[in-house]
C-alpha cells in the first residue's frame, strides 16, 4: 500500500492550502478510486478525522483490501467560506485526481464518492451537478467532476426540510442566512433538486433514528431519483441515529457500501 499525504489539489486567494490524502493499494494498478469526502456539520472535522463509530473499523484499510484507492479531502469549512465553497472545493479535488490519474495510478473512468452527514450531502450534491453547474473556480477548471457512482451515509438531501433553525445552526452558517430569506440558496444547495435519469447510481444509508439527519431525508432522495428512473438503493440502519450510533454492526455497513461498488464499478480485483 503507498500512502501520499498533504498533496495540494487547490490554493484559493485568502485561504488555507485545500489539500488530500491519498491511499493506493498494493500491488498494479490503474485502481478504480473512492474519494472520501468527511462530515462534521459543514462547521467542523478534516480528511484525517471519522466518526467514533468508524475510526475504530480501519475504514480507509478495508476500502484498500477490497480494492479501491482512497482519497480523502478537505474542504473549506463554514466558517470559513459559505455556500458553495464547499461544493466548488470537493468538485475541485475530483477534476484534480483525474487530472492526475495516471502518475497516482488511478483510473479516471472508475470515481466515486462517498460521504458521511455533510460529507455525504456535498457528495451527492457534486455528483448530481457535475459538470452542469456550480463547478466553481476553484483549482483546475479544466476536466470533469463526473463521477460514477455515491455513497451517501445519512447527508441532508433537502435542505428547505430542515427547518426554519437559529442563527448558529449548521445550516444557517452554511447559508449564511435562516429559513425562509435563504429559501432559494437553500434550494440550490439541495441535492434533490438535480436529480434526473443521467444520476450515477446512489447508495443511501441512514439510521432510521437519526435525530441530526432525518431518516426521511435519504427517503425523499431516493424516491426522487427512482421517479426519474434512476437507481438508488435505500438501506434503512434500524434503531441507529446519525453516524450510527446504535447500530448493531458498523463494520457490515461499511462491507454493504462496498458490495454496491463492487457492482456498479465492477473493479478489476
């Protein structure tokens, strides 16, 4: 297994380096690759960080076994950038991989994302958009952001659903605004608005008691994408909240994720 830490995929004027880790499995590639994009609100976490009920699982190992190359990355946080920052940020780490596919041994035919909370809202919401809009300026313009397939773990698909919040709620600070006056920049940011029959397949799992992220999110999602033909397997976690808590294996969840890229990306190995 090669490991390539800190590599810089974008500078942005004003902000902190946007940069990756990158995880090759042993032996020859070009391997198919699963950009890992991590969650936290949008507000908080980095590409080194998982969630409790995860880091314990050797998450990027297992990946690598299967046989995927991992590429986890940062995006610019609330904090620091509102909406779509992120969004310009992951699309960024996606035209930048595949720029680069053939030095790092990767195959720019067999992407993937997978995210967790807001990581799996920014990932459906890149895949769903791709190359038709909200691309953004953000490091190497040129190229696609096209994926071929989502993992989606419990993210927000429609952000107008989740309430009117306060004024430090994750999605106020992302929008930089409440419910109802950021309506419209909520409806852009939700993935449910760019759903159409040319999706990439999508994987949802989701805790059907998530307290953070209604389960019903990654419903209305997959409904969505079903009513425009395409392919979204739900895989309802019963009795877990958000990032699983409560879930009586977390390590087959992980192993279910990668069946469904097994199929759809149909790996060399």
């Amino acid at each position: 297994m090669t490991e390539r830490a800190d590599l810089t995929f974008a500078e942005v004027l004003g902000f902190r380096p946007l940069r990756l880790d990158l995880y090759v499995p042993a032996g020859d590639g070009p391997w198919p690759l699963v950009v890992w994009v991590h969650g936290g609100a949008w507000r908080t976490g980095d590409r080194r960080t998982l969630p409790e009920t995860i880091a314990p699982l050797d998450f990027f190992g297992r990946v690598r076994r299967r046989g995927y190359a991992v590429a986890s990355v940062d995006y610019r946080l609330s904090g620091e950038a509102r909406f779509p920052a992120p969004l310009h940020d992951v699309k960024a780490a996606v035209r930048w991989l595949r720029a680069h596919a053939t030095d790092l041994g990767l195959d720019p035919d067999r992407f993937a994302l997978w995210g967790e909370s807001a990581g799996g809202h920014l990932a459906a919401l890149a895949a769903l958009t791709a190359d038709a809009t909200l691309s953004g300026d953000v490091g190497l313009t040129a190229g696609s952001s096209a994926v071929r397939a989502v993992v989606d773990w419990y993210g927000v698909a429609d952000l107008t659903a989740m309430g009117a919040g306060h004024p430090d709620s994750p999605v106020a600070q992302l929008l930089g605004g409440l419910l109802p006056e950021v309506r419209a920049l909520a409806t852009l940011a939700s993935p449910t608005e760019y759903a159409d029959a040319d999706a990439p397949p999508f994987l949802c799992v989701h805790g059907t008691e998530d307290q953070v992220v209604p389960y019903a999110q990654s419903e209305h999602l997959a409904a969505v994408l079903h009513a425009y033909g395409a392919r979204c397997d739900l895989h309802p976690v019963p009795g877990a909240g958000h990032v699983f808590h409560g879930a009586k294996d977390v390590a087959a969840l992980i192993e279910t994720s990668l069946d469904f890229l097994d199929e759809v990306l149909k790996p060399a190995r």
